[in-house]
C-alpha cells in the first residue's frame, strides 16, 4: 500500500472512501479537490499552536457538557466549489443535534458542524486562512475562528455579517452559541504565549 505522502506526490484523485482509507501518518493530510493535500506544510507542530489548542479545547469542552462535543483534528465531510472536501480543523464544535450518532459511530464528522477553529502555525499566511474561512461558511460552517498567535487574536467569521477581531478583554459572546464567552487574553495568558 503507497503512503498518504506517495499518494499525494502522484496526484492521483481520491474520494473520500479511498482518503479516509489512507495509512494514517505523523502529517495531517486534507482532502481537497479530491487530492490529499498536507495539512500545515512546511509548518511542524509548535508549542504555541498546541497550547492554545489544548486551552480552547477546555473552554469548549466545558462549555458544550450536554449539548454536543468538541474534537481535535476531525476530518469533516463537506462540499467545496462542487468536489467533495474533507478538512481537518484544529478544533471543532458539533453538537449532538447535528449529528445525532456521535457516540456511536466512528469516522469523520458527517455534517458541518456549528464551529471549526484554525490556529494560525508559523509560516501559515492569514489570508490563506482566510480563504479557508470563506470556504468553511460556504459550505455550511455558521461559524468559523481563526486564533493568531503572533497578533494575540481570534477572528470570528459569520455567514451574514464581516468577520470581526476580538483581542485583549473584548469577550466573544454569540446568540448562535448561547453561554459561551472566550476573552482573548485569558485564553493566551492561559496558554502562557508571551
């Protein structure tokens, strides 16, 4: 069987069967355009970006008892300019109404869920992210957070409205998603991130 690095240097189409099929590797790999496509290349995890990860995933967690759950590097299902699209977030928050089977099936994530976060890696340009954000709403993602660690920011992208950027103490507070509240400074001083 060729590696998810071989498949990827031959260009071969995949669907998202063969995708998900793929010996899992130390990389992170999308499927995008039906090619897989590493994840954060030439980025290599950094403590930063696993800190804040780790910290969101407490908030969220905490925040989300009963209501759905919170995952690291999911792959969802979804669709993006008409091919079938698998990325994988740092973090994501589904709940148990969109995807009622959470529990007892295993796999990637079936259905968009209520909230994909991004962590900005070094090297990572914000627009690309950017896109990536445009791409998530797109298909169906009500909304989208991309975390930069350098600016100590988190920008929440919305289907109907500008993406706003929340820093210091301004509170990201969200009717779509009742009772959360994530202060930007907490989370990095949290994160120990200078």
């Amino acid at each position: 069987m060729l590696s998810t690095a071989e498949v990827s240097a031959s260009h071969q189409k995949l669907t998202p069967e063969q995708f998900l099929a793929l010996p899992e590797e130390d990389v992170t790999y999308e499927l995008v355009d039906g090619q897989a496509v590493p994840k954060d290349l030439p980025m290599s995890p950094q403590r930063f970006h696993a800190s804040l990860q780790k910290r969101l995933l407490f908030i969220l967690d905490a925040w989300c008892q009963g209501k759905g759950d919170v995952y690291t590097e999911l792959a969802i299902v979804l669709q993006r300019r008409g091919q079938e699209w698998l990325p994988v977030p740092d973090l994501l928050y589904v709940s148990f109404e969109r995807w009622p089977a959470q529990l007892e099936e295993d796999g990637p994530c079936p259905t968009a869920p209520e909230l994909v976060v991004e962590i900005l890696s070094p090297g990572q340009s914000f627009g690309a992210v950017v896109q990536k954000a445009a791409d998530y709403l797109e298909a169906g993602i009500p909304r989208v957070w991309i975390v930069d660690p350098q600016a100590k920011s988190i920008t929440v992208f919305y289907p109907d409205a500008p993406p706003k950027t929340f820093t210091g103490s301004q509170a990201i507070q969200d009717d779509f998603l009742p009772g959360l509240k994530v202060v930007p400074q907490d989370v990095f001083t949290q994160a120990r991130i200078p």
